[in-house]
C-alpha cells in the first residue's frame, strides 16, 4: 500500500471556501480545518495563472434591479429587454425630461470605478458619474461609435469596451473626497439600454459581480486561505503571514497628488500597461525633455529604529534601469538601488540596507525590494527610470527625451525586516490581518497512550520567527511540536507546562527554503528527521502519553511565543510509525 492509504489525514493545499481549508483526506469534511485571518478585502495571493489576486466587492445594492435601491429622477426603467450576455435581464431606460438621473447613494471615498454596460436607444449620449458634496466626477460616452466623450471634475482614466451587438461596457475611474457620494447615470432626451452596475474600490473595472439586498464579494474573501502559487510554482503552497500594514496611502496611483510629489519633471500616464493583475492599472512614468532629477515621491512616518520594508512592481518600458532613492530608511538616511529590468538583476545597493532583493513576477514584471532600519521618524522615496550610466550616477539630474520611460505598480512600507504580499491601498494605509490562530481540525485525531503514529510537514519559514509551530496537539497536558527557525535548529515533542517529551538538535533552517520535517513515536521511542535524514533525538519524561491531533500549527500570525508563519506544502498524520526507511525517503528534498 502507498503512504497515502496509510494516511489518517493528508493536507496539501488545494481547495478552500471562506473559513475553511479543505484536506485531501479525509474527504467527508472531518479533516477539514476552520481558517481565519481578518476584517476586511487587504490580502492578496498569486494564482495558478501567476497574477495578483485581490479581493474584490460590488459595493451597489440591486445592481441589475434599477428600480428597487436606485433613485430616478425624471425617469422610467423597464426590465425584460434583450440583454448583452443574452439574457433578458437589460433594462430600457428612458427620461421624461431634459433633466433626469438614475442614481444610488453609498459610502466610500477614495480611489472606485464605476462601470455598468449600456446600448445606444434613442439617446445617443449616455453619462456616468461619481457626485460628492465636493465636485462631481463625469464622463460622458457616445454609444453611435463607441467613443469618449467630454468629461467634467476629477476622472483618474474612462474606458468604453465593445461587447458585441451594439453593448458597451462604460467605465470612470474617480478619486472621491466629499462626504456624500452618489453613482449615477445620465443621458439626453430619449432612451438607453442598461444592464449590470457595479461600483468597486480600485482603478480599473474588473469581472461583473452581481449582487441584491447586500453587496457581494468575490476573489480573496476576509478568511478565505491564500492558497499560493508565488515564485512561478506548479503546486502551490497554503500562504501564513503576520500582521502588515501598507503606510503607503496610494499603492497604486502615483499621480495621486495628495500623496505623491511629482516637481522634477515626469510624465505620469494611468492605466497605461497591464500590471501584475493582468489588468490595466499599471502606470506609466516618462521623464521630461528637460534636465532635472525626474523622480516622483512618496513619504510618511516611521518610527526611528525600527526595521521597514519598501517593495515596488517595475518592468522596462524604452528605459531598462530604475533608481530608487530612499530618505529615512537606512544607517545614513539616504540610500539608493539600482536596478536593471531586463536581465532582472540588482546593478547596485547601497550599505545602508540590511537585505535587498528582486523577484520575477512574469511578463517583464519585478519587485523590488530592500530592507534596513529607519534613521529618522519620516521617509521620503523616489523612483525614476534611465539609462545605465545615469542610473549608476546616482541621484544626478539628466536630460529625459519626453517618451521614453517605464512602468511601475504596487507601492508598499510596511513595518518589518522582510516584505510580505502586497496590500493594495487608495486613499489611506491598509491592515492586512495576519492568519488566524484557530486553525482547528473537525474532528481531532487521537493517539492511546503508547500508541504509534507519525507526523509529517513541509514548508518554507520567514526569518522572523524564533519558535514556529508545524504541527500542533491538544490534549489536557497541552502537548505539541516545534521547532527553532535558525540555522542550527533544535526543537521537541513537548507540552504546555515545559515537560520535554523528546528534544532534539542538528537540524539547519533556512529561511524560504523549502523543507520536510517527520517525528514519529515507535514503541514509545520517538524520532526526529529532517530533510532526509534521522536527527539525533533525546526521550524526555511522558514519552508515552495520549497525543491529540488538532491543529495545523497553534497559530498562523506572530503573537506569542508558538506560530508558523511562511508557506505549508503539505501535512499528514499516519496512525502507524513509518519505517525508518520510509521516514527517510518522505522528507528527502
């Protein structure tokens, strides 16, 4: 029989629903563990696909309903009518005066885009816009060719899509700052047909998500587990982070001038590229034909001391280089990196940083990150592209050629000496929760006292964490595994009140590499391997007790002494002990 029958449970990350992560076997749900992380849409995972994924929310209520939530003003709205997708769920929209709305009030300031699909009536000018008390945000669209129209206010960027038989989607991306906030829709005298709204935080109009008395939510949900597929991986890995916060109030749009400076001649273009999402919200930043330093920045506070991490997504555009120079971060509060996006490669760093790093995000997309501790209570970071010799002159000014440049995505200070998946923010900083602590088994699996059993884990840990949990049991005595993540690494079979029940040394961690771990109890004499090998182990008092399988770690975030954080592959529990043989053969890397 294979490893597999013999299993009691077997975990590898591939299926989930909010709150809960779903194991191989058994398959009745009694191996299935509750997950929690958090409050809100801030994580985001890397899909099969090798893109971002957000979590994403309709923020209207009845949004194909147009005449339950909605407000008319001078209007009719008629359902049944044939619809883009080849339903009959369009509705006519038709106003009885020269001056009429459809609207819906909610409550969201900040960077959202509002989309909905509309076909030319009677009425060729068709309108959306985003009113607050401050000013009102339109743009007008011409459904006869499928052309923009004038636009009024503050609009970040507007999109008309084609969709086949005289459809459109219709789309303005606003950054709203009043107090009261409106979506409506408009047109001149006559009629329109519509389908399908949907107001949504972010900078581009991503998949319809339909909703009815309550918005609805799609992608990466409060607690679903972030089942992961980062660094170009065939299978993925089930994704534990701590808690982060974004400080970067605008991640993604850096001609947000409440938040960026842009004094040194660039030019900035919105949704000019499609980013690592595989959506068009990349921005485009060309430095002018003039000579001057041509960065635009971004700052806020820190705290003097501690470790902070910045990251950016880049690709080349006429440019190969980036400079990033940083204020605030560092032994001598400047610092610069220099980075060439072609070959993917740092050109140089400066001492200051503590670590530094660029990773393939695929496409011609990298981030780039570098971590060092803050020598002030502020930073202040810029970003350009060049050419090589002026990305290695540091911070000179030079003289751009008005077109050429490059792109970049995903602007990110966090708190801690390493980055962790990006946080999307639009407006102000973002929290992130880190994966729950309860992390609990349907049903736990319990072993006699001086019964066999073996268990088994691989994964990948961060460098922070001094004590992290793989695999954990809860019985009155508390018990559980551990083991230390630096190099040198020891750890036991132990319980809350400090019984050792085996220890052992000899093992060697290395941060986000990819390791297997095995202890297995065999005629109350248990074992330790690593990587393919048996580790020296010592039998400790209660060797023999009663072990309850119940939790995949005792926590999945960095309070308290007892957590995993970093990527899990794959956990088993088998009722038996494994030959030494098969022990070493299941941990060989």
């Amino acid at each position: 029989m294979s490893l597999f029958d013999d299993a009691s449970l077997v975990l590898i990350p591939d299926g989930a629903k909010d709150g809960t992560l779903y194991s191989v076997k058994p398959t009745d749900g009694t191996g299935d563990f509750t997950f929690t992380r958090g409050s809100n849409l801030a994580a985001t995972r890397v899909d099969e696909n090798g893109l971002i994924e957000k979590g994403r929310e309709n923020l209207l209520l009845q949004s194909n309903q147009f005449d339950t939530t909605w407000t008319n003003n001078n209007s009719t709205e008629t359902s049944g009518q044939a619809g883009y997708d080849g339903t009959n769920d369009a509705w006519l929209l038709e106003s009885t005066s020269t001056v009429f709305s459809l609207y819906q009030d909610y409550s969201q300031s900040g960077v959202s885009t509002f989309s909905i699909y509309a076909k030319q009536g009677t009425s060729t000018s068709f309108g959306i816009d985003i009113f607050t008390s401050a000013s009102t945000n339109a743009q007008f669209f011409n459904l006869s060719d499928g052309s923009l129209g004038s636009s009024t206010g503050s609009v970040i960027s507007a999109n008309i899509i084609d969709i086949g038989n005289g459809w459109y989607r219709c789309s303005v991306t606003t950054n709203n700052t009043g107090t009261v906030y409106y979506a409506r829709i408009t047109n001149g005298v006559g009629n329109t047909y519509i389908q399908d709204a949907q107001l949504e935080v972010g900078l581009v109009a991503t998949d319809y998500i339909e909703t009815g008395a309550t918005t609805a939510q799609a992608g990466i949900l409060e607690d679903l587990p972030r089942i992961d597929y980062s660094g170009g991986a065939s299978c993925p890995s089930l994704l534990l982070e701590p808690q982060r916060t974004n400080q970067a109030e605008s991640s993604e749009q850096f001609n947000n001038t409440a938040h960026w400076v842009n004094n040194e001649g660039t030019t900035i273009t919105a949704n000019d590229a499609t980013s690592p999402e595989g959506v068009s919200n990349a921005f485009k930043l060309v430095p002018f034909a003039t000579n001057a330093y041509h960065r635009i920045f971004e700052g806020g506070s820190i705290t003097t001391g501690n470790p902070y991490t910045f990251s950016i997504f880049a690709k080349k555009g006429e440019y190969r280089y980036m400079l990033i120079r940083n204020n605030g971060i560092g032994s001598t509060g400047q610092a610069n990196i220099g980075v060439d996006l072609q070959e993917g490669t740092i050109t140089y760093a400066d001492s200051d940083y503590d670590s530094y790093d660029i990773e393939d995000y695929g496409n011609g997309w990298y981030r780039i990150w570098a971590s060092a501790d803050a020598a002030q209570n502020t930073y202040n970071i810029g970003i350009r592209f060049q050419n090589y010799e002026q990305v290695n002159s540091g911070i000179s000014t030079f003289t751009g050629d008005g077109t050429s440049g490059g792109y970049v995505y995903g602007w990110q200070v966090e708190a801690g000496s390493y980055p962790t998946s990006y946080i999307p923010t639009y407006g102000t900083s973002v929290t992130r929760g880190g994966e729950g602590r309860v992390n609990r088994l349907t049903s736990p699996i319990t072993f006699a006292a001086g019964e066999d059993f073996t268990l088994y884990f691989e994964g990948e840990f961060n460098p922070l964490n001094p004590l992290p949990m793989l695999m954990g049991g809860r019985t009155t005595s508390n018990a559980y595994w551990w083991i230390t993540s630096n190099v040198g690494a020891s750890g036991k079979l132990s319980s809350d009140s400090g019984t050792e029940i085996a220890t052992y040394v000899g093992g060697s961690i290395t941060p986000y590499t990819r390791h297997k771990f095995l202890v297995k109890r065999a005629s109350n004499v248990v074992t330790f391997y690593q990587d393919g090998g048996a580790l020296t182990t010592t039998q400790g008092s209660g060797v023999a007790d009663a072990w309850t399988f119940q939790s995949l770690g005792y926590g999945f975030n960095d309070v308290g002494s007892y957590s995993f954080l970093g990527k899990a592959y794959q956990a088993m529990v088998f009722p038996t002990a494994l030959s030494n043989e098969e022990a070493i053969a299941l941990t060989t890397i």
